[in-house]
C-alpha cells in the first residue's frame, strides 16, 4: 500500500479508477418511478442533472447492494461494484412486469474514476473541468469525449464520480496531475483511505447481514417517501431509536486488527472488526467494525481479541 497515495486522499486529492464498478443505463417511461418503488432514496425527486445514492434491501431490511443512482440530463443511470450484479440485477427485474422499464449494461462503454479529497474541487477547477455542486451531474470533454462529472461525498470526503470514454483515463490522469494538486491513486490507498474516513464498502461493511440503519448511511435513504422493499423493519428500527448494532471507526493501539476479530468490553463480545488499514503518517491504525448499539461511545476503549486494544473514534 502507498502511503502518501493514501494520505493524499484525505488530505489533498486522489484520483483512483473505479475498476470494479458496472454502469447500467435505464430505459423506459417507468424508470424513475421504478427505482424509487425499488430503492431506499426519493428517486421521484431525482431532477435531471442531478444523481444520489441509494440501497437495495431485502424484505429484512438488509443491504443488497448500494448503489449511485444519477441522471445526465433526461436519461437515468445506475452505478454499482460488479460483485452487487449478480444479486441486486435480478431482484431489480424481477419486479419488471406492466413497468416500461429496461436495464442495459454499458460498462464496456464507459471508464470510472473517483476524485476524493479536500482539494478535489480546486484541481478539477485548475484542470479547466466542470466542478458540480453537491448532488449535481455536469457534463464535460476529456480526450475529445463527453464526459460526465458527479459530486457525491464519502463520508466526511468531498468526491468526485468521474464518466469518461474507455481511452480517455490517460488523458484524465494527465491534466489533474498537471495541476499539482491530485495524485494518482490505486486501489489498494483508496481502500487504506475509506477505513480512515469511516467509509463503507460493499462486500465488507454492507452485506445481506447488516440492517440498513446499522451502517448509518443516512445519505442514501429519504425517511419521507413510500414503500420499498424492506422499508417495515427499517422505519421500525428507526422508530425504536436504536439498531441492535452502529458501524463505528477505530483507532487502534500497535497492529491494525484483522477482519473478523472480536471486540471485548469486561471480557465480552461486544463487535466485529470488518475491515482495517495501517498508520498513516501520525494517523494510527485503523478499523472498521459493527459493535453493538450499548457498547457504543465515543472515546471507549476495546479489547481486540487475540491481543491488543482500539478506541472508538467516530
């Protein structure tokens, strides 16, 4: 891992490619009123140029997949990580009967990048690229391409989502690293960085096994619209005022602890590490993990089962 690669997407700005992600545009006279029957968010209230995230959730109000709903003009398009396809494409069909709705992939299309970092605003500005404001979709060029820039934070990060044609990243990568205020990023600093922030990701964080309101995505639902899949257990918990666990960030004294490590208070399981990331600079160690909604304190100290102890940090 690339420590000031990391560093940079906290601190500065980082451009990493989305290599994971499939784009799916969707046809039809019913798809906004589709999504927004299927999906956690207010997706009637999506305008053109505009995009939010948004869920998948099972009857249990677990979390399918996650998903960047957003619309480059009147079209609707839908943005998830490849391995959410096989599940949450399926379910999103399924409900396809009277509905003029039809999902086509055109991953093979486009190329994804994400801009993270208090400074990502300032490059794409100095790079002569569009700067939308939050929850908006503007359309550039990059390598004489149309291009189509989102503004949609990560957790405590200014983001950038970034749509370009398939040969156009060099290009991209190019004129944002000639402001010399973004680096180029991979994978695996983006993945150190989240952990950081307190972002979560699909496969680790957000599975079929956590309720929605344990991952305290709160920009990803709208508490104000109608039913969905999965919405009675969701409001319900909402309603009860705590879910059974909270998904908190962990600085950790010594090794970072590894995934699936238990947490202890007095000798007692009381959560599970889901993903963890070494010091950055003067930044500890740090973890990710559901710890249950009672152990939950700002500043309170766990042990790590195995050896070693982490502090509740966000």
């Amino acid at each position: 891992m690339n420590e000031s690669q990391a560093r940079e997407l906290i601190d500065g700005a980082g451009l990493v490619p989305l290599q994971t992600m499939r784009s799916y545009r969707v046809a039809g006279a019913d798809a906004v009123d589709y999504l927004h029957r299927m999906t956690t968010q207010d997706i009637a209230a999506l305008e053109p140029n505009s995009a939010r995230h948004a869920c998948v959730l099972n009857v249990r109000g677990r979390i399918l997949g996650d998903l960047l709903i957003w619309r480059p003009g009147a079209e609707v398009m839908v943005e998830l990580d490849a391995a959410a396809v096989g599940v949450v494409l399926p379910v999103l069909e399924k409900y396809v009967i009277l509905d003029d709705v039809a999902f086509e992939d055109v991953s093979a299309n486009r190329e994804r990048y994400l801009l993270a970092g208090p400074e990502s605003a300032a490059a794409l500005r100095t790079a002569g690229l569009p700067v939308p404001a939050a929850g908006a979709v503007e359309e550039g060029e990059v390598a004489g391409e149309p291009a189509w820039f989102v503004r949609l934070d990560r957790g405590p990060l200014m983001a950038f989502d970034i749509s370009i044609g398939p040969d156009a990243g060099a290009a991209l990568t190019e004129s944002l690293e000639a402001t010399e205020l973004a680096t180029a990023c991979d994978a695996e600093a983006w993945e150190a960085a989240r952990v950081h922030v307190g972002v979560p990701r699909f496969g680790t964080e957000l599975t079929d096994e956590v309720l929605f309101n344990e991952t305290q995505l709160e920009q990803a639902i709208s508490w104000n619209k109608g039913c969905y899949p999965g919405q009675e257990p969701v409001v319900m918990a909402k309603h009860r005022g705590r879910p059974p666990r909270l998904l908190v960030v962990l600085a950790a004294e010594g090794e970072p602890p590894p995934p699936g490590a238990s947490l202890l208070s007095d000798g007692k399981s009381v959560g599970v590490v889901t993903s963890s990331a070494p010091a950055l600079g003067s930044r500890p160690p740090a973890a990710l993990a559901y710890v249950k909604h009672a152990a939950v304190e700002r500043g309170a100290t766990l042990d790590v089962e195995g050896g070693g102890r982490a502090t509740i940090v966000g």
